[in-house]
C-alpha cells in the first residue's frame, strides 16, 4: 500500500503494530496493540504489559482496519498526534 499523507496523519491508538528495525535489538520484532501515543514514543501492549518505544530509531508495520499491511519510519510519525493533522508532509515518493 502506497503511503499517503492521509495514513501518516491518521489516528494509530488501537492498531496492530509490529517493530520491524530499531537501534535496540531487543525491540525488532515485538508486537502489540498501540495503547498510548506521545510527541516521541508509542507505548504498546504485549502480554498484558505495556511497552515504551521510540519512534525516531523504529520501523513499524501496521495492520490498518482494512486488514492491509502498512510499513512507515518512525521518523515520519514524530510529534504530537493532533499537530501531525495540521502538519503539511513532503512528499517523498
């Protein structure tokens, strides 16, 4: 699925998300559902417990409602979730 800015703006508190780079390797590969966002980090339930992850160092896989499968940086997903709606984005495809 090509990426829009629609996607990078929208709302990523209850979707399914799995880490699949990160700085730290101990995070490649968990996944849970997103519980919490801030400006840097979302905060995700695996196994009952909730797990703090940067965004600037991770590439995540969502699981969008459609069912479709949806890779993005991190890098693209910085800021607070109601500024990023305000937010103009490049285009960089």
């Amino acid at each position: 699925m090509k990426i829009t800015p629609a996607i990078i703006q929208g709302e990523f508190i209850g979707l399914d998300a799995k880490i699949t780079k990160n700085n730290n390797p101990s995070l490649v590969k968990m996944k849970g559902k997103i519980i919490n966002e801030t400006r840097n980090t979302f905060v995700i339930l695996q196994e009952g417990k909730q797990k703090i992850i940067p965004k600037d160092t991770s590439v995540f896989h969502f699981i969008m409602q459609d069912r479709t499968v949806v890779e993005i940086d991190g890098k693209l997903l910085l800021g607070r979730p109601e500024d990023r709606v305000k937010k103009r984005i490049r285009r960089l495809w």
